[in-house]
C-alpha cells in the first residue's frame, strides 16, 4: 500500500502521511468490510480515497496548464518518449516513481485514476469535481509531460555517459 | 496510432509501478498502533461487546424458569387434589379452597389427620397433633366444625382467598369491609382419611407454609385458628362460610366425610426416570498455557434433552458457542538505517556504452526491535453435546458425573489483526468469513450437583474441563487446548416420575 501511496504523493513524506490516514480508516472502518471482495483492494480503495481527499484540501493550484511546462523548464518540442525494446529497461520503477511524484498534482491525480486505477474520465470528474474533458487533457498532459521527464532524464545519462 | 502510443506508454507505466513496492519507516507504525482506539476487553470478560445474545438467553432462563415454578406448583396443586380424593367429581378443585378439611358432624375426629413435617434431606418425620386439637375452643354451636388448611402458594391463597371474599359478599357473609386473607410459611405432609368408608390414608404434600387465615377490616374480626403444632396450623371456618363456597358441586359439610385436602407440595423423591430438558450457560476459560495463542475464554448456551433414572444419566442438545479472542502480539522488525544505491543492472547500446541503473536498497541495523499489536479474533461455532454420566439423588440435590463428545461446527469467524508478512514485515489486517464448515472435537468432563426448585424446576452447577480433541486453528493439529469452565442452568422435568 505503500508504493499506491507513493504514487499520488510528491514525496516519502508525503506518502508516510498518507499511509498513516489511510491505515487509521482502516482500522477504524473494519467493521464496515463485509468480507465480499478482495481485502487488499477494499484498502486500496480507502487509500485512493485518503489520496483524494488530501488532493481536494492540500492542493490549492491543481490545474496545470500548458505553459506551466515551460516553467520546470521542458519543452514541448521535445520527443515523446516511446519505450520499445532494450530501452524498456533503461527506466527503473524507482525513477518512474520518482518522476511520477515530480508531476504537477493535478496531472498525476490524473494518471493515477486513469492508468492504475482503472477508471473512465466520468468517473475521475466526479471524483475530482472538474468536468469530463478537464480530466482528459490533463491526463494527455499528464503523459505528455511524464514522458518529456523520461526523455530528458535518458539525454542526462547519455551525456554523462559520452563525458566518460 | 497516437491512441496506440498511449496505450503502450500506460502500459508501461503499469508494469514499472503498477505493483512498486516500498517499505515506510518504522516510525509510521508505531503512529498508527498508538492513534487506533484499540477497545481493551475487561478482565474476565464473557466477550467484550458481544454479549447480547447472552444477556436475552440469560434473561429468557430467568423469566422462564418463574413462569416454570409457577406452572409446577398450579399443576401440582390440581394433580393432588385430584388424586388425594379419588373423586374428581368432588368440585374441589374447582372452588377457590384448596385445602379443606370438613370434619364430620358427630365428632371431632380431627385426630385422623395427621401431619408430617417435611424435612429435605431426611425421612418424613410423622408428627400426630391430634393430641392438641381438643384443647382448642370448643366446638361451634352446630357441632360441626369445619377445618381450614393452609396450602398452596401464598400468592395463590390470597388469590383465592379473594374469590372467596366475593362469594361471600354476594351472600352477605363476608362484609364489604371485611377481606378473608391467607398466608403460609411452612411445608408439611397431611394424611387424609374418609371417616365413614375407613378408605386408607392419603397422602398428599403440603408445600410453603401455614401461618394465619383471617378476617381482617371487619368490625369483629374472627379468629379461625384452632390447632397449631410448631410447624402446622389448622383452622376453623363456619358452616355458614363452607356452605357460601361457590360451586361446591358434591363438596357438601352435610355428608359425614372428612376430606384432608390439601396439596402444592413439591415431591423431590421421585424415583422412576425422568426426562427433562436443561438450559445451560457455559463460560469457559483458557487453562494455563497456550494463552497467547488462543481465545482466553469462550461462552457456551445450549439446550439439551436428558434422560435419567436413580443411576445414570443421558444428555444430548445443540447450542451455540462464542469464542473471543484478544491477544498482543509482538511484532519484530528491523529499524532502517538509511537507503543507498545499489547496482542492479548494465545496459549497452549499440556503440557499446554502458548505462548503470541503481535502485535504491534499504538498509537495516542488525538488531531486532519489537512492538505490540493488538487483535480481536471472535468465532461462532454450533455445538452438539452428547453427554452421559452417573447420578446420586440426595434428597433435593443430585449428584453427578457427566462426560462425552460435544462436535463444534464452525459457523462464522472474524478476525481483525496485524500480521508480518514473511517477505515484506508490513504489517497488514484482515478479516474473513469462513467459505468451509470447520469442525472441531471436544471431550467434556463434568461435576454437577442439581437442587430441586420444585417437583418440576431445578437450578444445574457444574465445574467442567473441556480438552480440545483436534485443533481448528493449527493445521498440524498440535495445539490442542483445555478449557475450564462452569456449566449453570435450570432444568426442567417433562414428565412426572414416580413418587415415593
């Protein structure tokens, strides 16, 4: 539960913090379990929950908007990354989780509902309290900006690479 | 295409950190442990909060088992009467008396009757207070006498007492202001005889106690007492009062009979076997041992049918068992150190150039640390008792033996803990509903005494070992339990047994 935690935090802090909440609903709310379903993912459910939760009332700029790219300094223009073969490997899950918690709140809210949790962009707008075509351009947005973070984390390695 | 792309990336991102695992620092834990209102079970509980159901069936022994000694007495009062006469067609039982003696017209043969006083734990000691009665005032002017006896409950007495108060205001015998009252406090066995036929003495029971029976609030309340002996009391009643009995039926003073009358008592000598049925409750609790690993106690109820004669004893039923368990666990973990970089991998790419990749690996100090969880484990079973034993019938109190299998079904467990998984130690809880029916065996051994409430109602006490046969919890089967515990409940006579 942990690592679902780390997904939608900016930090080990944060995620420590969120684990913590989620545990104590948990515990608090075992009576309401009734044994129909998958333990593990009724507490997943209340840890996407606690996630969202802390998203509504932490989170003051959720929203990211195109420009706000340019400001942690990646361009549009750069490749979208596309993993194919070897270059699979060349991202570890602990940089992928990291770049994941580098993402603008919003985006990676996003991503986290869509792509790990499963749910459609109606849903997500419930959740969220936006509208449907919000979710969907900031999930594009969201891919977008986390593949620009992959490939300008791979051009590092390959120019320090080529130093040595 | 582009719709393609998107696919494979979240794909990607699914298998990178779908199922990313990590391990939070210690310290978050031992936050949650302390922030859990965690509810602490009193010592000795009988189950936490989960005593309801204990509480309706014990309050449901309780009023049935006044209800019961109620209704044993009212049937015993009525069987008595009935057969004590011989003549059911005496009207008897259907005035409010229900101990009246008439003693014939030419005599006062009040030395036919005879009383013994009812010891519980002895033979009958037969008292004859004939010898006092003459003493006593003289006879009414009629010549006839006509004999009150105490019997039955005092609360029915009183009841009847009043039937007969309205009676007898109807006719004018009894004032407006006047209340004919009636109260017993001791219990004796009466011999009746008819005078005339010289049929042979009956016996009847005469349970709770004689004391007074008098007119009260009338301007000239009458005194109607006119034997006593230090146990028994008989009392006098006019003519004019017997006579005014609504519906006597064949119940006449003319006829020159003595009619002894009287009943309610317990009979606590049966002898012939019986079947009864035996509500218990059974709180059991962990012996020594073991006791960090399984419930510390458990509470049993249970409803059973039990044949028995002068020796031995047969018990069989259903009921439920409620097993709780509340253990602190100890949980050992390692305390993090810090995370380094550690080399998983080299990729090359097509010049040859190498990439490293690190992932970053927690780091444990060697000595182990310790915290307490708490869990909550509570389990419903069906049992089935078969039960037998030997029995000694002292007076009121039965002695007995009683041991056998008692198969318990599983019905439902739910379990609320923490555990450290093997590869992981994170602690994690859960909570299920078994989708088989578990079985467990116990051998249950027992000593109870009984003590007769009444003829029919009587309260069972029995320190019992209950020892586990096989293990519901181990699959090894290498735990197996022993329980103490004490088996309480009234149990309650279906047929009449038969009488000394």
């Amino acid at each position: 539960m942990f690592g679902v935690c780390l997904r939608y935090s900016r930090n080990r802090e944060e995620a420590e913090d969120l684990l913590q909440e989620g545990f104590i609903k948990v515990f608090q709310h075992i009576a309401n379990y009734k044994g129909t379903g998958s333990f593990e993912g009724w507490i997943r459910r209340i840890m996407v929950n606690t996630a969202i939760n802390h998203f509504h009332a932490t989170v003051k700029q959720q929203w990211v908007h195109v420009e706000d790219i340019e400001k942690v300094g990646i361009s549009q223009e750069e490749e979208q990354y596309s993993p194919q073969g070897e270059e699979a490997y060349a991202v570890s899950p602990e940089t992928v989780m990291q770049l994941i918690q580098k993402m603008p709140d919003g985006y990676r809210m996003v991503l986290n509902l869509y792509v790990f949790e499963g749910y459609q962009h109606k849903e997500i707008a419930n959740m969220l309290g936006v509208s449907e075509n919000t979710s969907k351009s900031q999930l594009s947005k969201g891919r977008k900006y986390l593949k620009q973070l992959i490939n300008k984390l791979l051009d590092k390695e390959y120019k320090i690479l080529e130093q040595l | 295409m582009k719709g393609e792309e998107e696919h494979k990336f979240d794909e990607f991102l699914r298998q990178s950190v779908g199922h990313y695992q990590a391990e939070p620092s210690p310290a978050v834990w031992k936050t949650i442990l302390q922030k859990i209102p965690f509810k602490k079970p009193p010592p000795f509980s009988f189950g936490g909060g989960n005593t309801g159901w204990l509480g309706i069936v014990a309050g449901g022994m309780i009023i049935g088992s006044i209800f019961l000694y109620q209704w044993s007495r009212d049937s015993r009062d009525a069987a008595t009467i009935k057969a004590d006469n011989g003549e059911s067609s005496l009207g008897v039982q259907e005035t409010p008396f229900t101990g009246v003696a008439i003693l014939p017209e030419e005599n006062t043969s009040i030395a036919a009757i005879q009383a013994e006083k009812r010891q519980d734990t002895g033979p009958a000691v037969e008292e004859t207070i004939a010898a006092s009665v003459p003493a006593q005032p003289a006879a009414p002017p009629s010549g006839n006498e006509h004999i009150l006896s105490n019997s039955g409950h005092a609360s029915v007495v009183s009841a009847q007492g009043t039937t007969v108060t309205t009676g007898l205001r109807e006719q004018g015998i009894v004032s407006p202001q006047e209340n004919l009252t009636a109260a017993v406090n001791q219990d004796f066995k009466v011999q009746a005889s008819d005078q005339i036929s010289n049929s042979p003495p009956q016996t009847s029971v005469v349970s709770q106690e004689a004391a007074e029976v008098s007119r009260t609030g009338g301007v000239q309340p009458e005194p109607m007492l006119i034997a006593s002996s230090d146990k028994s009391y008989y009392f006098r009643m006019s003519r004019e009062l017997l006579e005014a009995v609504p519906e006597p039926g064949e119940f006449s003073p003319k006829e020159p009979r003595v009619f002894r009358i009287v009943s309610s008592g317990p009979d606590y000598f049966r002898t012939g076997p019986e079947f009864s049925l035996l509500a218990t409750l059974h709180p059991e609790w962990l012996s020594a041992g073991n006791q960090n690993r399984y419930g510390q106690n458990r509470q049993k109820a249970a409803v059973t049918l039990r044949w028995q004669n002068q020796s031995y004893r047969l018990e069989g039923g259903i009921g439920l068992v409620k097993e709780s368990i509340r253990n602190n666990v100890n949980v050992y973990y390692s305390q993090l150190l810090g995370v380094v970089d550690k080399l998983v991998s080299i990729t090359f790419d097509s010049l040859g150039i190498p990439t490293y990749h690190y992932v970053p690996d927690s780091v444990y100090d060697t000595r182990t640390h310790k915290t307490t969880c708490h869990t909550s484990t509570d389990i419903t079973y069906l049992q089935l008792p078969f039960l037998f034993g030997l029995n000694e019938k002292k007076g009121r109190t039965t002695f007995s033996v009683m041991t056998g299998p008692v198969m318990l079904l599983q019905l439902k467990h739910t379990e609320t803990s923490y555990e450290v998984t093997p590869d992981r130690k994170v602690l994690v809880t859960y909570s299920n509903a078994p989708h088989d029916i578990i079985s467990a065996w116990h051998w249950h051994l027992g000593f109870g005494f009984e003590y007769a409430l009444t003829d029919r109602v009587g309260f069972y006490f029995e320190p019992a070992l209950t020892a586990s046969l096989n293990s519901p919890y181990e699959a090894n089967q290498q735990y197996k339990p022993v329980y103490l515990g004490i088996r309480t409940g009234i149990s309650v006579q279906l047929n009449g047994g038969n009488s000394k």
